[in-house]
C-alpha cells in the first residue's frame, strides 16, 4: 500500500512538473521587444522562469520515484537520476539567468538611454547572459537525454512499459545526435520542442506510475529447460 501511495505521488509530480514545462515554453516571449512592451515581456519572463523554477525540485521528487519504481535493472535507474538531477541544476541555472538577471539588465539598458557608452555596456552583460542561458540549456538538453535514454533501457529490462522504452530510447538518441552535431540551435522554438517531446514521456511515465502496471502485460510462458 506504501509503495502504491509514494507511486501516485510520483506520478503527480512528474506530470506536474512536465505540465509546468510545456506552460513555461509556450508563453515564453520571443522576437523582438518593442520599446512599449519592455515592461509586459518583463513580467512575462519573470512569470514564466518562477513557474520553471517551481517544477525543477517537483521533476526531481518525480524521477525519484520512477527510479525507485524501475529499480533492478542493472543500476540503469540510478544512471538516470544522476543525470537527469544533473540536468535540473543546469536549466535551474538557465533559469534564472533568463528570468531574473535578464529583466534587470533590460530595464539598465533602457535607463542608460542618454549615454551610449553605459548603454553598450548593458548590452555586453545582455549578451553574455544569453550565452550563459544557452550553455546551460545545452548541458540540460545532453543531461535529460541521457537521463531518459537510461530510463528508457531500464524500462525494457524490468518489463516496465516497452512501448514507452522505445519511444524514449527513440528521443532521446535523436536529440543527442542532433545537437552534438551542432544542428540543434537551442532557440525558444526548438529548445521548447525538446521539452514538449520530453514530457511526453515524462507525462506518460507518470500515468503508468499512478495505474501501478506496465502498458504491455508479457503472456505467461512455459518454463524450458
């Protein structure tokens, strides 16, 4: 009854978590900001990287229980939540890069307007902000994806749902060799198509959490000598 009980609340958590992913990518602002919605894009970055900042240690409660739930499957479980814990502290870093320094150096940019010289020293911090986001984005994306790519195995070799493995084992093999192969620029669209493929899965593992039995029931067979 316990194990039942710490199931379903992994499994909360985990779809929560991913729900509060996919919210976060679809009203991140992009493009170009406008003079006159500086200060709505600033609320808006701040809304959005709170609700991330939110999920990240609810993932983590989640993907604990699921290793826990795939234990014996040749420490893969625990692979995965290394890396995957691993990956968390990289997009929490992102995170807050994007959600709180960037708000602040926008509004610095503006405040400088008079002098050219401080204002162009905001940008540089800007820019510098957008590659210390986008290193951190990265090093989440590799992470996850080992991550689920372990989970994943794990998941065939413990019975766990086979369906579920393959189209993990799918994902995430296909993202890492797309972005090591330097064609994955992780832009809002395309780092927000990694998400929404991510918690898929991570949605998915969740419902099988909560029902307790794997999608795909193995038939009994005869036991050969």
């Amino acid at each position: 009854m316990q194990q039942m009980t710490d199931n379903r609340l992994s499994a909360i958590a985990l779809i929560a978590g991913s729900c509060g992913s996919i919210i976060t990518m679809a009203f991140h602002p992009s493009g170009h900001i406008a003079a006159a919605q500086l200060e709505t894009t600033i609320r808006m970055l701040i809304l959005v990287h709170a609700l991330a900042l939110a999920c990240v240690p609810i993932l983590f409660l989640g993907s604990l229980g699921l290793s826990q739930r795939l234990a014996g499957a040749g420490r893969l479980e625990v692979i995965g939540l290394v890396f995957y814990a691993f990956a968390l502290v990289a997009v929490m870093a992102a995170a807050v890069a994007d959600g709180l320094v960037t708000p602040s150096v926008l509004r610095q940019i503006v405040a400088s307007a008079d002098s050219e010289s401080a204002a162009n020293t905001w940008r540089m911090f800007s820019r510098y902000t957008f590659y210390l986001n986008q290193a951190c984005a990265q090093v989440f994306v590799a992470g996850s994806s080992a991550a689920i790519l372990a989970w994943s195995v794990a998941m065939w070799r413990n019975s766990f749902s086979r369906a579920l493995g393959i189209y993990g084992t799918i994902v995430a093999a296909v993202t890492l060799a797309v972005m090591f192969s330097g064609h994955l620029p992780l832009d809002v669209h395309r780092f927000g198509a990694v998400v929404l493929g991510q918690a898929v899965w991570l949605v998915i593992a969740g419902t099988q959490l909560w029902s307790g039995r794997p999608l795909e029931v193995e038939p009994v067979r005869a036991a050969t000598v």
